[in-house]
C-alpha cells in the first residue's frame, strides 16, 4: 500500500530516536511514531480520528507531571 509523507520530525534523547511522521495512504492519515535505539526498532501508529485526543493525553501528562 502506498504512502505519502506528509510531516516529519527527529527527536533525539539520552541513547533514544523518535521518529514522528504523519503520512496518509488510501485508507487516511496516521501518526507514525517509531522508537530506535539502534539496534532495534519499535512502531507505534495512530490514526487520524486518534490524534486530538492522543495530544490533548501528552498535553495534560506534560503540564500536570513534567517540571
């Protein structure tokens, strides 16, 4: 299945990648967010529909528990 990329963004941290890339497809957008270390890979993917409620999650976990 074809995809397109439509946003990217590298976040680097301690010995860990994060990769953020919102693509689309024939079936619709989706958040990819994949974790390396190097040596392995993990993914993780979120679909459109998912996405305001998954940043309003990470918005509330960061201002109510990070310093």
């Amino acid at each position: 299945m074809e995809e397109t990329t439509i946003f990217s963004k590298k976040i680097i941290t301690r010995n860990k990648a994060f990769f953020l890339d919102l693509k689309e497809n024939p079936n619709g957008k989706f958040l990819k967010v994949t974790e390396s270390n190097g040596e392995k890979r993990s993914f993780i993917f979120i679909p459109e529909e998912g996405l305001k409620e998954f940043g309003e999650s990470i918005g509330e976990i960061i201002s109510e528990h990070v310093g």
